[in-house]
C-alpha cells in the first residue's frame, strides 16, 4: 500500500463534513452578492454618475456598465471587493475539486485546464483590484486576458463532464450563450465608441452584465458534479476532543404522537435562529405581494391616460412566467437556487428609480415574472417533505399579512410600492436593502430527492389545482391586500351602521391572522367542503348585504380564505408547476380583467357582457377555488398538512405552529396598535369658525397617481390644506381594485387634514367614485348611481353637514361620457330631483359635462332645482361647476391643477348663519373690499406654488 492510500484510509474521528456541492452554492452566491451589491449601491446612490459616459449621460444612457458599477464609487467599490475577497476561498477550492473530478491517469488535459482555471482566477483580481479609473490600460489588460482564458476554460470543462450528463448539457447551453452573447457586445461598443450612438452604451452595458452572470451560472453548474463529493474534516490523533462524531447516526426528525415530550406546549419548537429565518422569508414573501400588487397599479396608468386600452395591459402576463419553468435548464437553475427568482423579484421594488412611467411598468414586470417563478419554485415537490407545503403558504399568507399593515399604517400606500418615492413617504431603499438581505435566506429543503411520501396522484387534476391557485390568488389581493377593500364593500354612509376603515381594519387583519393559525391547527377540517360551503355563503353575504351583516361575510370569507391557502398550494405542487402555476396565473388574469370589465366595460370590447357583474367574477373566483379543494380532496392522504402521520409528529411541525403563534401575535398587536394610534385624532375644525365662513371645493383626481406616475395624495393634502377648504368633492376616487392596487386615496387627505369622509359607493357599485370630505360633521348621507343605459355610471353623494349648527347639503356628483347624450340626460334629471327636493340650503360639487347656459345646464339651473351658478359669466367651463341656493356665496377661484391630475380645482367661499348679508348677487368687489379671512390665500397670485395658482381669471372673484 502506498504512502498516499495509508493515509486516506488510515482510521480517525469525522468531527466534520459537508457536500462538495456548498463550494459551489457559496462561490454562487457571494460572486453574485458582490455584483448585485454594487449595481443596487450604484444605482441608489449614484445613479446618474454611473450611468454617464464620455458622450452622454442621463437620460440618453439609464444603465451602467460593470467598470463604472464596481470601480469608479465609494461604497460600492469597497463592498464588491470585500464580497470578490470572500469569494477567493471558494474559487480555489472550485478549482482543487474540478481538478480531483476530471483528473483521469495519463491524461495531461486536466492539468491544463486547472493551470487555465488557476491563471484565469489571478486575472480576475486583477481587472477587479486595478479599477479603469486606477489604470485603465492594465485594468484593460487584465480583463481581455480573463476573457480570452475563459473561452478554454469553458470548452475544457464541456469536453471533461462526463459524457450524457445534466452538467455537461447545461455548460454547452451557457458557454454557447457566453459566447454568443459578445457579438451583440462587441457591435453595441462599437455604436457607442465609434459612432456616438445614443443610449448604445446602455445596451452594451446590459449584455456586458449578462456575460457576468454567464460566468457565475457557468461554474455553479458545478454543484450537480459535486453533489457526489464529500468534503470531511478528520481528527487523526484525538485532538479536537469536544467534537462529536459526524458519522454518527443523525437523530430521527420524528417522534410518536403519543409521547409525553412530543408536544410541550403551543411554543414547542421555538428558537430565536428559527425566528430570524422565519421573519426573513416573510419579508421575502411581503416583497412578493407588494411586486405582485404594484404591477396592475402601474398599469392602470395608461389606460387611464389613453381612455381606453393603451397595449400596455399586455404586460399582466408577465405573471405567467412558471410556464418558463417547462425548460429543464430554467428549472434546474431556479430549484438549486431560488435565491435568483426572490433577488429578481426585487426589480419591482427597485423600480422607482427608473422615472419614465413606461420604463418603469417595464421594470416592474420584469420583477413580476421572478416573482411568480419564486411562488411556483416555493411548492414545487413541496410535499418531499411533510409540512414543507404547509411552512411555505404560512410564510406566504404572513407575506400579505405583512403588506396589509404596512398599507395600513402608510395610509392605503404600500411604502416599497415603486409610486412611492422619499419625497411622497416612500420607504423605496430600506425595503430594497432588507429585501437583499432576506434574499439570501430563501430556503427550498424540498429540492432533495428521497420522497419518503405517497407519489402516486390519480384521480388529481393538474387543472382543477390550476384553477384553484388562480381563484386563490386573485381573492386574496382582490379582497384582503388592503384592510379597507371589504369594509368599504359594506360602506352605505352616514350615520354609520357599519364598520369605518379605521380601527376596523386591525380587525379584517385579525381574521387573516386566524386564518393562518387555523390552516395550522385544524387543516383538515378546513379542507373539508362544509368549510367550503361556509365560505360560499359568507361571499354571498358580503355582495349581497351593507353594514355589519355584510362585514361579518367579509370577514368569515377573509378566515377561509387563509385558512385554505396551504391546502390549494400543497395540492398544486403535486403536478408540474410549469403547467399548474402556468394555467393557474393565466386563470387569475382572465379574473384580473374580469374585475376590470365590470366598471370598465364602456372602454373595452365586449364590455356589455360582465357589465357591473362583480357577482360573477366572486363567483368565479369561488368556484375555481372549488376545483383546488376537489383537487386536494383526490390526492392520497399522506400529502395533507395534517398535524400526524402514521401516527407519528413530524417535528418541524411544531416550528410552524410556534411561528405561526409569534407572529401572528406580533402582527395582531402590530395592527391594534396603528389601529388605535390612527383613530384616537382630535375632532376636525373648520380653518375659519369665528367668520362661519365655508370653503368648498370639487377635484378630479385621477384615481391618485399624478402625470408621472407617482403617488399624489400628499401633494393633494398640500394643495387642499393651504387653499383652506373645509369641504370637497373628490372625483375619480374609487381606487379599491386590483387594477388600482386596492388604494384609499381618502385616508391620508382625511387623517392629515383633519376631516370626515365619506367614500361614496363602494367598489361593489361598478362606479369610478366620489368622495366627500369635510370638516364639519357628516350627519346622514346617501349613495345614487344614476340611470346609465349606455355608458357608465353616475355616482353621487347627497349627504346633511351640521355647519355652524345649521343643515347644509352638499351634493357631490360625476355626470357621464359626453358620448352617451341620453344618459346625461337622465343623470341631470336625476340629481335635479335631488337638489329640488332639498329643502335646506344646498351645494353641488359636481362635473357635469355642459356648456354654461347650454342644454342639460338650464335643467341644473333652474326654478325647478333653485340652484344657481357661482359664477355665470365664467363661461370657459366644461367639466366641473360648483352650484349653490339659499347661501350666500363670497367668492369663487379656479387654481391650476399642477401635474397631480388633469383637471383643475374648483372653490367658493360662503358664509353660513349670518343675517343681515342679503342674498348673493353677480356683482363683483375688489379684493380689498371683503374681509381679509373672506380672502384666497396670496400665494396662489403670480406663478403661484408648487404648480398651483389662480388661473382662467389669474385672480380669485369676489362677490356683494
């Protein structure tokens, strides 16, 4: 025996080992981090710096190359470097086990290729340490030489795999994109160098760091060769006395479920290091749904400029991306490393750095395709492991848990949503910097291959799972990714009969909280069809009814509908999830759309068909998730989450019910707290009570997203806040759908300001909304929808406000297209009978859609009506008008509306309870005639502020 074999074999004690394939996981992973690292610092911090070049700059050029990412910035430089220093470690083993793996005796062409891979690694730290702006020839040096021995290094490792294997299939399809990939580099350089080409730099610049990520895919295909090396660590003399023996029988991950020590309380299994894991993978799945729910908000930008489909509605497909996961090279690479998917979905937070509306929608469905792909490589072969389904869906329905309070808390906005920015309130960079974090703690056991599990699945349906995860997904952000939607679903006005936003919210939190604790306890009985028939019910009940009945149907259906979520998911992993999350997210987007053509329908083809039939598309959804409970129902037991098999615990399940315990505590002590903290405020006050004087005012607001795309509602409150208005009509107002991102533009203005609201009809109404504020106390209010046979429909608010101790009524209104001629006919008709019916003094705060003293004008101005216009000498108005009897109007005032919407703002000023005034008259005073509280603020004069001054007249009227 020679030197060499005594050694290997001679006896001692394992105090360690690992598989060889973590060397290539962790030279993955921190060559990856040190990349993505900078590019994120880059961009965050630097942005416009390192994406100019020696012609252009911003926006010409809106993406840097990997030179200016990693060489040319402070802290960027130093954290890439650090993380390319980790990385050496790895590397060189890489290197050591390639050459162990492919070494053949009389074969020098291993060798060779190792002394390649070894020259290659030095050349690498030096284009790394030696930055462009260091010395930009030997930095040039060195990076030409790393490419040019990438090309044998890549080929040689082709030719070694062994023959017909996954790693070698997999090398000819990176090396071949590698290689393939300079081509269209090399031309776009010489766009850029040559010719001066406009943004040629940035597409140079994408492909320069795709061959990047080339390399690192490239040599972590070598984990599926390593998988069959173990690396151990052998104490040969006795010297690490305190180590145990790895080879050692590992102690069984079950225990009987009769055993005294089995179950030692409701927090058996708790650890910190499994709480921090934990919350990592809910953070995780809190950026999956703030991605997934800005997506259709986005989208929502365009049609809504274009008045009709804009052709940017196709990128709602971009969630059926686990179709990408039928190409086994995509499969393989997202199962070994779901970090990539959960780091991808990123772009949908880090979206708000990129300013073009279009460019960012672009972003964020780029980040939207990771993210599905992450929700499908979450459950596939879930069920390889018992309770591995059921950890994953709790993490997941912690995740939208998680978004519904920070909604909650950020006044209906999600902080990381990319319409959301430092300015408007945005927490934009520390969600990205956590999400980075959290990233690298993605989990994903089930990717090993000893199914100890029933495999068999007859009599289960790929299409009813399909079908059940699409019907899943679209109820839970349809209804509870905002904590208001089902509340205002039962709004009916003033007085309230019914649950407010505000603190009930908290409570709609609580029930998905019980939900997910149920879906741990009691699986079983929630999989069973009497809970399904419960939850048919309940969504009936909510539809169909206003006021607490109908909550108590939200909120039973908000139960079940977390408490289901493990069992559809784990059910669906079963089958492909190329075809199952596939079909699935394909049946959610035909909902999506649905639940668009259901107020949208004078817009879009085939409108007329799901004309206001929310209840079909509730049905729907119901019925499809049916089909995942059917599904679930035909699989072998031995698949189900339920808390025993075979008589015996699984241990981990223990973990997941003290998770589930810990958090869900957290969260519900998190929401009752924002919950009290928004609804203990003092009682609003009117800006001017010593003068009685009111301010109205009448807003179209563009559903809260301003002309580039972001956020407005701050903006608004600013706007409303220094023009001193004590009541306004907002509309355009109804945000509480997923095309919309389940907003409530009137929190913020209300809460900041100090005002009363009512939210109009709700998203059950198939309206696009009107609101009123007001400082003074809403005493009773009723909803119209107004006749429209044809076009859409006509929302209005007829509300009593007790102003100054007297009954004024205000009346807030949203005529139709001015296509449909025969239904502003009726809707004028309509509300006249409203206002003609009012026998205190009354308001309309409206957009009417009219000439002034034209057509349906003269039927709102009328002796019929009594109204009167606030000015009718104004005669440049179309859309809004402001109407008033039996008050004494003061003044009037058109501001520009900034780039928060498309329409101005409309207000007049009146005084309530003071005789002796006379009644209002056309005739018109100086400023300095009125009393200076009668007064606009001075600071709209001129150019005004932020956007907004006085316009049409350049001045505010004042009357006698």
């Amino acid at each position: 025996m020679s030197a060499v074999a005594e050694k290997r074999t001679r006896p001692g004690t394992v105090v360690a080992s690992a598989s060889g394939k973590w060397v290539s996981y962790s030279h993955t992973v921190f060559a990856g981090y040190a990349f993505l690292s900078a590019l994120v610092l880059g961009m965050l911090l630097h942005f416009q710096k390192i994406v100019r070049n020696e012609y252009y700059g911003y926006p010409d050029e809106w993406f840097p190359s990997v030179s200016a990412t990693i060489g040319d910035r402070y802290p960027e430089r130093s954290v890439f470097q650090i993380f390319i220093a980790v990385t050496a470690g790895p590397r060189f083993a890489l290197l050591f086990l390639t050459y162990l793996l492919f070494n053949k005796p009389g074969s020098n062409f291993p060798r060779i290729h190792a002394a390649i891979g070894f020259i290659r690694t030095i050349t690498c730290g030096g284009w790394v340490y030696i930055t462009s702006t260091d010395d930009h020839d030997w930095h040039d040096i060195f990076m030409i030489s790393y490419i040019v021995l990438t090309i044998p290094w890549d080929i040689g490792g082709v030719f070694l795999s062994p023959p017909d294997s996954k790693s070698r299939r997999y090398r000819k399809i990176v090396a071949s994109t590698f290689f393939f990939m300079m081509i269209p580099l090399v031309y776009f350089f010489i766009q850029h160098k040559v010719h001066h080409i406009a943004g040629a730099y940035t597409i140079y610049a994408f492909f320069e760091w795709s061959l990047i990520f080339l390399d690192v895919a490239y040599d972590s295909i070598s984990a599926l060769d390593f998988a069959s090396l173990e690396i151990r660590i052998v104490d040969m003399t006795g010297i690490t006395h305190g180590f145990p023996n790895v080879a050692t029988k590992k102690p069984d991950i079950w225990t009987t479920a009769h055993s005294r020590d089995a179950d030692k309380g409701l927090l058996t299994g708790f650890s910190f290091s499994e709480t921090l894991l934990f919350g990592a993978e809910v953070y995780n799945a809190f950026v999956f749904w703030s991605v997934w729910t800005a997506l259709g908000l986005l989208i929502w930008y365009f049609p809504l400029w274009y008045m009709g489909i804009s052709g940017y509605e196709v990128t709602l497909l971009s969630v059926v991306s686990p179709v990408f996961l039928g190409i086994p090279f995509l499969a393989a690479l997202f199962g070994q490393f779901p970090q990539i998917a959960v780091l991808g979905q990123l772009l949908g937070v880090a979206a708000y750095l990129v300013l073009g509306p279009s460019d960012r929608l672009l972003t964020v469905s780029a980040g939207s395709i990771f993210a599905s792909i992450s929700l499908a490589i979450q459950f596939w072969n879930v069920t390889v492991l018992p309770y591995a389904g059921l950890r994953k869906a709790t993490i997941l329905s912690f995740g939208l848990v998680a978004s519904s309070i920070a909604k909650f808390a950020f006044y209906a906005n999600n902080p990381i949503w990319p319409i959301m920015h430092e300015e408007n309130g945005g927490w934009n960079k520390t969600g990205l910097a956590l999400g980075i974090i959290c990233a690298f703690f993605t989990t994903r056991p089930q990717r090993g291959s000893n199914n100890f599990l029933p495999s068999k699945t007859r009599g289960s349906s790929f299409i009813f799972s399909a079908f059940g995860v699409g019907g899943l997904i679209f109820n839970l952000q349809s209804l509870l990714s905002d904590s208001s939607t089902i509340i205002y679903w039962t709004w009916n006005g003033y007085p309230v009969q019914g649950p407010l936003p505000v603190p009930f919210g908290a409570v709609t939190i609580i029930a998905m909280i019980l939900g997910i604790y149920l879906a741990v306890v009691r699986g079983k009985t929630v999989a069973s069809w009497r809970s399904y028939a419960i939850a048919a019910v309940s969504a009936s009940i909510l539809y169909s009814f206003g006021g607490w009945l109908g909550y108590l149907g939200g909120l039973v259906l908000t139960v079940y509908l977390l408490a289901i979520a493990p069992t559809i998911l784990d059910a669906a992993s079963v089958h492909g999830v190329a075809r199952t999350f596939g079909l699935g997210m394909f049946v959610y987007v035909l909902l999506v759309l649905g639940h668009v053509w259901v107020v949208a329908y004078a817009f879009v083809p085939g409108g007329p068909l799901l004309r206001e039939r929310t209840d079909i598309i509730l049905g729907v959804a119901m019925v499809s998730i049916a089909g995942g409970v059917y599904a679930a129902s035909k699989l072998p037991s031995g698949r189900k989450n339920y808390a025993s098999v075979k008589g015996k615990v699984f241990i981990p399940y223990f973990k997941i019910r003290s998770m589930t315990i810990v958090y869900g505590t957290l969260f519900a002590a998190l929401a009752a707290t924002i919950g009290w903290r928004r609804f203990d405020r003092p009682a609003p006050k009117p800006y001017h009570a010593e003068d009685n004087l009111l301010t109205v005012g009448i807003w179209t607001i563009h559903f809260g997203l301003d002309n580039d795309m972001w956020g407005s509602e701050g903006r608004m409150v600013d706007a409303i806040r220094d023009l001193e208005i004590d009541v306004i009509g907002l509309l355009e107002s109804d945000t509480q759908r997923i095309i919309m991102g389940n907003r409530d533009v009137t929190q913020e203005i209300a809460e900041e300001l100090g005002m009363y609201v009512d939210y109009g009809p709700g998203p059950n109404k198939h309206t696009w909304g009107a609101a009123l504020l007001s400082k003074f106390p809403i005493l009773n209010s009723t909803h119209h929808l107004l006749p429209s046979p044809v076009g859409e429909l006509a929302p209005a608010i007829h509300a009593t406000l007790d102003v100054y101790g007297k009954l004024i009524d205000i009346v807030v209104f949203h005529s139709g297209q001015e296509e449909d001629v025969e239904d502003r006919r009726l809707q004028t008709a309509g509300v006249s009978e409203i206002m003609a019916g009012s026998s205190n003094p009354t308001i309309l705060l409206s957009y009417l859609v009219t000439k002034p003293l034209q057509g349906n004008y003269n039927t709102y101005v009328s002796e019929h009506t009594g109204m009167k216009d606030i000015d009718p000498s104004d005669s440049d108005r179309w859309c809004e008008y402001i109407l008033y009897k039996d008050i004494k109007r003061v003044a009037y005032a058109r501001i520009s509306r900034g780039t928060i919407t498309d329409t101005e703002i409309q207000t007049g000023k009146f005084i309530v309870g003071v005789d002796g005034l006379g009644e209002s008259t056309n005739n018109r005073v100086d400023e300095e005639q009125v009393p200076a509280a009668w007064r606009y603020p001075a600071m709209f004069r001129g150019e005004g502020v932020r956007g907004h001054r006085f316009h049409v007249f350049d001045e505010p009227r004042y009357y006698a």
